[in-house]
C-alpha cells in the first residue's frame, strides 16, 4: 500500500467518491454543499486557503488515468489564512473508513497541517458514526458537542430593527462576551471575531450572531449572554429578516456550552440534525526555549554571582 497527495490524475477517482464523501466539517459543507462536488474542488483555487487531499491505495494502478483501486481511501484537510489549526474536511468512500491504511493516511494528513504551522486539526463527527471512533483511535479527543438547527421555515416578524451589523467599534464588545461564553479549552480552535462581521442585538451587547453563508446555505453561530431576554423573539426576527437570503436554507449551530438555547429553537419550530462530536488532535505544543544572553557590563561595574545550597540560604 501506498499514501500520496492527490493530484489532476485523481479526478474520475473524486467522482466516483462524490456520493460516498463524509463531510466533517459541518458548517462548509451546510454552505458550501459536497467537499468533492463542482463547488467544493473550486476551494483549491482560493489563494486565501491552505487545501491538501492524500489517498491510501493499493500500489497497483487499474489503469493509467489514476483511477486507483476500489479500496482506496482518501481524505482532505483545510486551513484559512491566519489560523493556528486546520479542519478535517472530508474522508471518502464513507463505506471503506475501516480501511487497512486509515491510521497512516491521518498521520500523512497530520504531518502536512504541521508543516503549515497548524497546532491542531478540528473535525465534527456524528457521534454514532464510524468515524468517531475512528478518530478517536487516531488521536482526536471530544472537546464539545454541537447540533445544526434548520430554521428555514421559522417565521417572525421581518423587522430586524433589534439587530445591526458588526462594525470594528463593535469588536471589543464581541470579544468580551466571546470570552464570557466559549470555554477556554474551546478558544485556541475557535477564535475570537477579529473583524467586522456578523450581528449584534442593538439593545445590548449580549446576542451576537455570526454569519457564515455560501450558495447552498446560511449558518449562524450565536453567542448569546444568559442574561438576555426575549431570546426566541430575536432570533426569530434575525432569521425571518436575514438580508439577500433568497432560497438558501437557514441553520443556527448550538454547541453544548450554550444547550440551553435548543429548546429556544424547539418552540419556534425549527428541526434539530443529528449530534456531532467536536474532536480535536493536537499536533503541537508551543515552548519558550531558554536561550543564553550576553550583558554588557559598563566600566568599573561589576557582577557577583550569588551561590544558593538550599533554599533561602545563600553561601557566604
């Protein structure tokens, strides 16, 4: 057997997968639709993205068109520009993830977000899946569970008068009630707002909701304060009014530190996904190396070394 990166050659073999891929990264592909689909592959063209896909297939090639054999698998990872950790995109065919090779093809997966400088890798896998104890062998551990509400049909007033969007006075508000919501195990792998994005509830700094949308659909994170009141009428009234939605499916993800918000969703009629363990793998840990300086001493100065025995006792 043999793992190496994909390549032009291996395009009938993604098309042949197409229909088996298993997404693990839940909100891209709620927006963006299948990672090995028409829209997916254009993700390796964006200058703005880190992108690698690797196969483990038999060494004997069926063919000279790269159409490698059945019991291959392969996998992709991505990374946004900027960020300390990259994703787990995909893995493919879902019905061969206990191949023979899995184990290796993560390592050759982990090795290529460590020479890009990723600290972690992040993947969201359905908790009764293959795929999560597959992972979990492989090294990923469960940070947070989450849910992908649908809110397409939830209807409200379309006044969104309550709601403005994010400008950069608004960030250090944002940030603040980023960190008084999201644990700080979860921070290193889902970063603070940095820019202008996203909504806030006009009343007060305590609901924030991310936007992250493509041509198949519109996600949003909320960060929303157990202080706030009227959080389903808010959130109603963001989703019924959402600017330039056309016919794009709506979806509101809750992860398990804000659970509370589910039943919230439940009354206004929205349609609970199945659960999804957040797992993490951690490739790296950053380590201040001491290193020797050299101080100038002035003239006529000098330093005496003090020599300690023992603990608060210094040598005559």
């Amino acid at each position: 057997m043999s793992i190496r990166s994909l390549d032009l050659l291996d395009l009938p073999t993604l098309y042949r997968y197409r229909s088996e891929v298993l997404s693990l990264d839940a909100i891209r592909m709620l927006t963006r639709g299948n990672p090995l689909g028409a829209v997916g592959l254009m993700a390796y063209m964006n200058p703005a993205r880190q992108i690698y896909g690797a196969i483990a297939a038999s060494s004997e090639e069926s063919g000279g068109d790269g159409d490698w054999r059945k019991d291959s698998v392969l996998g992709g990872i991505i990374q946004n520009r900027g960020e300390h950790y990259a994703k787990l995109l995909y893995l493919a065919p879902s019905s061969n993830l206990h191949h023979p090779e899995f184990a290796n093809l993560m390592d050759n997966l982990a090795e290529e977000a460590g020479a890009w400088g990723a600290f972690h890798i992040r993947a969201e896998a359905d908790e009764n899946g293959d795929a999560f104890t597959l992972l979990r062998r492989s090294g990923f551990a469960v940070y947070a569970w989450q849910r992908m509400w649908n809110v397409s049909d939830v209807t409200g007033p379309s006044d969104t008068s309550d709601w403005k969007r994010v400008r950069s006075i608004h960030l250090p508000a944002v940030q603040s009630l980023y960190h008084q919501i999201i644990p700080p195990l979860m921070q290193p792998v889902e970063p603070a707002p940095d820019n202008p994005t996203g909504w806030i509830c006009n009343a007060e700094v305590k609901c924030y909701a991310g936007v992250n949308q493509g041509v198949y659909g519109i996600v949003l994170t909320p960060l929303i304060h157990p202080e706030a009141v009227d959080v389903g009428e808010k959130l109603a009234s963001l989703i019924s009014g959402f600017p330039d939605r056309r016919s794009r499916s709506v979806f509101v993800c809750v992860r398990s530190y804000q659970a509370w918000l589910e039943p919230v969703l439940e009354d206004l009629g929205a349609k609970a996904g199945s659960r999804q363990a957040v797992m993490i793998k951690h490739l790296a840990r950053l380590i201040k190396d001491e290193q020797m300086v050299k101080v100038s001493k002035s003239a006529g100065v000098s330093v005496q070394p003090s020599s300690m025995n023992h603990i608060g006792q210094s040598k005559p």
